[in-house]
C-alpha cells in the first residue's frame, strides 16, 4: 500500500504565530522545521509498522523547502522545492491507496489557528456553493485521482471543517485555538504517538474512506479583500467578475479548476 502525504507546516504542534513558520523567524522557524520532520515520521512510521509499503511525502508549506531529508525516515521520499505544478499535492496519483494531510490549518475567516487560504489576499472561497479552504481545494484534488484522505492532523477548527468535508477520516487534534495567534497544545511527543497511533489504524482501515470526489462542472468563486486583488486574478483567461470583488471560473476538469484558483492567487498578491 502506497501512501502519499502533503504537510503543512500552520497546524504543528507548538506551532501559533507567523513568526514560528516563515524564514525570517530564525531559530522559531528552524525549530518548527524539527517539529515538521518529526510529525512526518510520526505519520511514515505508523503507516509502515501497519503495512504501508511506500510513503511520498510533499513539503506543502510556503516555498516548500522546510522539511530536512537527510531527517526523515529513509523508506520516506521527499518532494522538495518549488514551483510544482500541483502545488501543495505535487505527486499524488492514483498509484495511492491514500492521502494524509498533516499540520493543516483552517480556513480565511475561521477561528482555526493562523487561519487562511493560500495568501492573505483571500476572504472565502467556494466550490459549486461550498465553503472551502486548502483541506478540500487539496482532497478535491486527492479525489481527482480515487484517492481518500484517511488522516488529517491539526487543530481543533480545522478538524470540524475536516469532518465536514471528508467523513470519516482520522484526525488527530495537535491543539485548540485560544486566538488566532493563542493555543493550547500538545506537547509534541503526545502528539507524534497521537498521529502514530492514527496514521496505523488509517493503513488498516484505508478501504472503508471515500474519496472527495470534484463536481462537474466544478464552479470556484474566490472573494478578494480588495477590488483591485479581483481586477488581477480575472486575468485568467476564462475567468469572470461577480461584484467588484469576486471572480468566477468554471470548467468540467478539477485540475484545471485548482491551477486556475493558484494562478489567482498568486496575481493578486501582484496588485497595484
Ligand atoms: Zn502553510
């Protein structure tokens, strides 16, 4: 059984300000990387110990160069670096019986820690009338390729929105969000057991998830907090305005649905 994993880096245990997950953060940021890594090996080593056979794991977080190989587990391959054509789900396929999505976050406008979608230039965010951040825009496209999300880790917000979305999947509640920027957390090595024990029982029980399957057509509605971030992102060809601050685009292929929502988000951040 192949197992593929996309991390995140906001939804860690320990992890609550921006400051702990950016570069510029220096030892904050270098000590969240440990903390990323040991997640990681967490989920790989539960996942093996049950069966898995093979584990891709895709370093989802911001330039995506936070997760230290040489770190890892050595069954584990990394997928390092950016830009990737699937972003934040760059090889995935259906070559995998199923997904985990570790150190996830809530959505813009959620009470989750750190919550956002993609950028800051993001309000909301719908598929065909539902409300979603990054968890269902990315199994979304897991289901594109018949594969289940069967683990999600985070914190106590976005495991509602999780269960919302996906089911029934395991999800592994790393802390609670006391502010957008406050929480009370596990310590660490609770939560690697925690996310061990999870990743385990997620092998074994990997038939009994159904993947988030994309509508067709699939309609993406992206509010903007500013006109202006609006005016760039309907550069994309096939996009429309609704408002001044909403764009629409719409088509039968999912992918093309998500490379059209990133390809937004990164021109509004180019906004005059
Ligand atoms: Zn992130």
């Amino acid at each position: 059984m192949r197992i593929y994993i996309s991390v995140d880096m906001e939804g860690l245990s320990g992890v609550v300000s921006w400051s702990q997950v950016e570069v510029q953060g220096g030892e904050d940021y270098r000590r969240s990387c440990r903390l990323l890594a040991a997640e990681v090996n967490a989920a790989a080593g539960g996942a093996l110990a049950a069966g898995a056979t093979a584990i891709l794991v895709n370093d989802a977080h911001n330039h995506m160069r936070n997760l230290w190989s040489e770190a890892l587990l050595p069954r584990v391959q990394l997928i390092s670096g950016s830009a990737k054509g699937l972003g934040m789900m760059e090889g995935i396929s259906p070559a995998f019986q199923a997904a985990f999505f570790l150190g996830y976050h809530a959505r813009a406008g959620s009470p989750g820690i750190l919550a956002h979608t993609y950028n800051e230039t993001i309000l909301s965010c719908r598929v065909n009338g539902q409300e979603m951040g990054e968890t269902g825009l990315n199994a979304l496209v897991a289901g594109y390729y018949g594969v289940p999300v069967a683990l999600l880790s985070g914190d106590n917000v976005v495991a509602v929105e999780a269960k919302g979305l996906l089911g029934n999947p395991e999800i592994v509640v790393v802390k609670e969000a006391r502010g957008s920027q406050a929480a009370r957390c596990l310590v660490p090595s609770l939560a690697r057991e925690k996310i061990k024990a999870a990743a385990g029982r997620a092998v074994k029980n990997a038939t009994n998830y159904k993947p988030l399957k994309p509508p067709r057509p699939a309609v993406l509605e992206v509010e903007f907090k500013e006109a202006g971030q609006a005016e760039m992102a309907c550069l994309i060809p096939g996009s429309r305005r609704r408002g001044p601050r909403v764009v629409v685009f719409e088509h039968n292929d999912y992918l093309k649905v998500y490379r059209a929502f990133r390809a937004m988000a990164r021109l509004a951040k180019d906004s005059p």
